[in-house]
C-alpha cells in the first residue's frame, strides 16, 4: 500500500550548498517534507520550501532500504536530517554512518 507522510519543519532551512559548502541561493525559512512509503518503508521524500510550495527551493530525494535500514539516497548531496528523523519514526534505522 502507497501513504505519504506530510510534515511542516518551520524553522528549519533550506537552500543550494555546492560540493564545497558555498551557499549557491539564499536560504529559505520554512522546509516541507512529503515522505513517500511503499507498505510503510519510505521509497523517496520531497524537500521543499513551505512558503513557495517548491517555486524557489526544491529536491526530490530517492532513498534506498534494506532489511529496514536506510543504506543509501539519491539526489542531493547532504540527507536533510529531517528526512532521516521522519525515517526512524518509522522504525527505519540509519545505516549511513551520519
């Protein structure tokens, strides 16, 4: 069964960092997460500012679970940590050594 999980983080930030740690945009204030689950494991998350909706900061983040730890992701350079604490709520423990 698909669900998603929805959850305002509003102090939270969000912004383009480069490899090298340099801001690339202006941070937002304000991040939303859309945690998709296939029979309750979560297959990928959405990342996006709350007060745009994603119009000026936006990450689709693919995640990757095997006998219910988090091993991998896909999209983005750094996990946000609220994906990772959305995650382990669920009983998905991290396996990526962060």
């Amino acid at each position: 069964m698909k669900s998603t999980i929805n959850r305002e983080f509003p102090s939270a930030t969000i912004g383009m960092i480069d490899a090298n740690g340099v801001d690339l945009t202006s941070r937002s204030k304000g991040v939303t997460v859309d945690l998709y689950c296939h029979d309750g494991i979560p297959v990928c998350a959405e990342v996006y500012d709350t007060k745009t909706g994603g119009n000026n900061h936006h990450a689709e983040i693919g995640l990757i679970v095997e006998d219910g730890e988090l091993v991998d992701y896909d999209g983005v350079f750094d996990l946000p940590k609220e994906v990772l604490s959305m995650c382990q709520e669920l009983g998905i423990k991290n396996g990526l050594g962060v």
